[in-house]
C-alpha cells in the first residue's frame, strides 16, 4: 500500500450546507476549537487479534488514513459565496465558532459549477458554467482539477458529490458504454446530469469519486467500465442521514427478534436547500427510490412472508423553511408479536441533516484515498455502512443492515492490514470449555 505522503485534496460540487459544516469541522478540529465527533475515521475503534479484547486501537492508528492537517479543501457551486459565507447562510454552526475561523473559511473559494435547471427546477444557478457542450463541461472540470492541484500542492484528489438531489432518471442506452457515454457527452444528451459529467471527469484521469445523493451517477454502466480501465475507485450513493439511519438501527433488530411489520409510516419537514429542491416532484421521486428499498432489502418479504408480507411502506418530505437544517422526523411502525398480537412504536427524531452528514463526507473521502493506494478500484461497496442505497458490483445484493454493513467495513480493513480475522467471544469460550473437557 502506498503511504498517505503529502496533501490530499478533498474537491466537493455543491459548497452548500453539508459541505461547508464539514470543512468547518475539520478546520476547528485542527485548531482545537471543536472535536470530530460522529467521524468513525477520527473517533472509532477496530478490534483486532482473536476476539479476546485486547486490542482495540484507534482506527486511524490502525490503517495509514491522510491526516486532518494534510487535507485541502475545494469545490464547485451554483453560488459565488465563499465557503465562510456559505456556512454563515446554511445556519447549521454556531456564528461564534464560525467567526473564529473566518480567515480559514473565507479563502475557500468554489470555482463555476456544471449545472442544467432541467435536473433541478428549484434552483437557479448564476455561477455556472457556460459550455458548449457536456464534453467541454467535463474538459473544463478537467482543468479545474489540474489547477486546484498546481495551486495547493496536493498530492492527490479525491471528489465527493455534496450537491442536489437531481430529477429521477432512469438508466438508457447512452449510459451503457464508454463509447455511447462519450458520444452523448458531446451530443448533449438530457440523460446525462451534471453529476454525471463530474464523476466522468474524474474517473477519466484516474480520480475517486463517490456519490452523496440518490441521483443516478456512478451506478451506470458507462462510470462502472470507466472505473475499471483506469484502476479508479467509485462509490455510492446518498449520504445515510436522519430517519433512514434509524430505519437501519431498528428494522435489524425487529427481524433478528421475528417481530413482524405491517406497516412503516415515515415523514419528514426540513427547511434547507435540500427540502426546497426536494419540493419539486421529479427531484423527490429520486430521493424517494433510494429510501424505499431499505425496509424491504433488511427484512426481506420474499424470505419472511408471514413476518413481512404484507408490509405497507410510506415516506413523505414536505418543505418547511422554518426548521432550516433541523430536520424532524416522524415513524410510525405498526409491528405484531405471539399469536399476532398488534403492537406500535413511535419515533420522533430531532436532528440536524448536515451535522449527520458532514463526518460521513469525511469518512467517505478518507477511505476513497485509503482504497486508490491499497489498489483497490471500481465498486467499493464496503462503503455502504454511510448510504442509503448503497452501489454494489454486478449481480450482488445490496446489504441494508447498518451492523453487517460496520463489520464488513472493519473485516475489508482488517485484510487490507493482513490482519487476522477477529474471532467471536462466545466462540472463543466454547472452544476453551472444549479443550477443557
């Protein structure tokens, strides 16, 4: 494995409010001011040996992550603002701690976004870029890359989608190669968004590129064969936040217990840019889609009919601008024990969206870097512990479960080390009353 040598640049399009509360973050961390809690990369643990409990280092001591003090901060925007400003607008941080990193914020500048109003009508950039075509879309993106690297001395890139959630596509025959891809680029194909043309410019030359949104980007066949001829990692998508986190957390142990579920009522109100783009019925199909599948992925109806058979799966997100980025949350899950006695659980969720997703950004950065110099590339589903509706390779089910997903990311780190598998307690303690007997 390559060392984690000089700086890594993190390159994010869209400096809204996930993106500049995690550059905040990393930067008041540096200077003391503030801690990387909820970054499993900064604060998580791995255990390691044969399950005997006697080792359990910090995680970035174990695997060679880029340091917090060697990272660069870039992006794009449909929005002239500064990083500062952009934070200071988004009302997710506190103005005082904001203020004491001004200097730091305000020099983050976002260079002029690839953006098309048909994939997101809520919205109407004036930095935008004005190419000709999608290939001069991508070349531009292209020189950005270059220049941002010449001009911070970075070593290396890696790029994270923190924009809008794009109008629902589905996947078409433009999509299916790189040849048709590359020709609809400079044909100016509608089924190619903007998103598509930054993951293309960055797999081209080599760059990891993961998807923080539900948009249909990196999971086509076009940026999969891409990947995979220029040996580039890719990952995706949408950022596992809010009410979806919990759904991970608690459909797992409704069905380790053969609980079973009727019925699954979720809504939410948000006030963000998120919930105004999300307010546009296209944008929230997408958003929609990548939500739905996860009840049904975890408890798996065709394994479990009389469990999960008849399980009836609403979501609603409705836009409220007096919550901003607190995004509230409510579940109602109608579930049934012995002999189909009905019962219910109520979940009122309070939380903030961009706090949720900023270590995720974080974290998804550092392992794109950690996977390009272990060489690894293509479809780095051992990411999906951080997605909603989480990419896999061709032909391989998706895993939904946030406790299987966590042990598959330690176990693709363990042997990325050459460490040894960790062994089960319990089986350990068998296996000593065995040798006893």
């Amino acid at each position: 494995m390559l060392p984690a040598e000089g700086k890594l640049g993190i390159l994010l399009p869209g400096l809204g409010a996930v993106a500049s509360t995690m550059i905040a973050g990393v930067i008041a961390s540096r200077k003391g001011l503030a801690k990387p809690i909820g970054s499993y990369t900064q604060t998580g643990h791995i255990e390691l040996g044969e399950g005997k409990g006697d080792r359990y280092p910090l995680l970035k001591d174990f695997v060679p992550l880029a340091s917090l003090e060697d990272v660069v901060f870039g992006g794009w925007d449909i929005y002239e603002d500064n990083v500062f400003q952009a934070a200071s607008q988004a009302r997710v941080l506190d103005q005082h701690l904001l203020n004491a990193i001004r200097p730091e914020l305000e020099v983050i500048k976002p260079m002029k976004a690839v953006f098309d109003r048909n994939y997101v009508r809520n919205l109407d950039g004036t930095f935008i870029k004005q190419s000709a075509t999608k290939w001069d879309a991508a070349q531009e993106l292209i020189k950005d890359i270059e220049t941002f690297k010449k001009e911070n001395n970075v070593n290396r890139v890696v790029i994270v989608w923190t924009g809008s959630t794009e109008k629902y596509l589905e996947q078409s025959a433009v999509h299916e190669t790189i040849a048709s891809f590359e020709a609809g680029l400079k044909n100016n194909d509608p089924a190619i968004a903007p998103s598509m043309v930054y993951a293309y410019a960055a797999v081209s030359v080599g760059i990891p590129f993961i998807n923080g949104a539900p948009n249909l980007t990196t999971d086509i066949p076009a940026i999969v064969q891409l990947a995979q001829k220029t040996k580039t990692p890719i990952g995706g998508k949408d950022f596992k936040t809010g009410q979806t986190l919990m759904k991970t957390i608690v459909a797992p142990g409704l069905a380790a217990r053969s609980l079973g579920v009727t019925g699954w009522f979720s809504t939410n109100i948000l006030g963000n840019r998120d919930g105004l783009v999300l307010d546009d019925e296209q944008n929230f199909k997408t958003k929609e889609v990548s939500k739905l599948g996860v009840l049904e992925d975890i408890l798996r109806p065709d394994l479990h009919p009389d469990l999960y058979g008849e399980l009836y799966h609403k979501i609603r997100i409705n836009y409220y601008p007096p919550h901003g980025d607190n995004k509230e949350s409510w579940d109602n899950i109608d579930i049934f024990g012995w002999l189909n006695y009905p019962m219910q659980i109520k979940i009122n969720f309070l939380c903030r969206d961009s706090i949720l997703a900023a270590p995720i950004v974080l974290d998804l950065a550092l392992f794109a870097d950690l996977a390009q110099r272990a060489g690894m590339y293509g479809v780095q589903d051992w990411l999906s512990f951080y997605l909603k509706s989480p990419q896999t390779k061709q032909g391989e089910h998706a895993e939904n479960d946030i406790f299987k997903q966590l042990n598959t990311l330690k176990q693709v780190l363990r042997d990325m080390m050459q460490e040894q598998t960790v062994a089960s307690p319990a089986l350990n303690r068998a296996k000593a009353t065995e040798e006893m007997a």
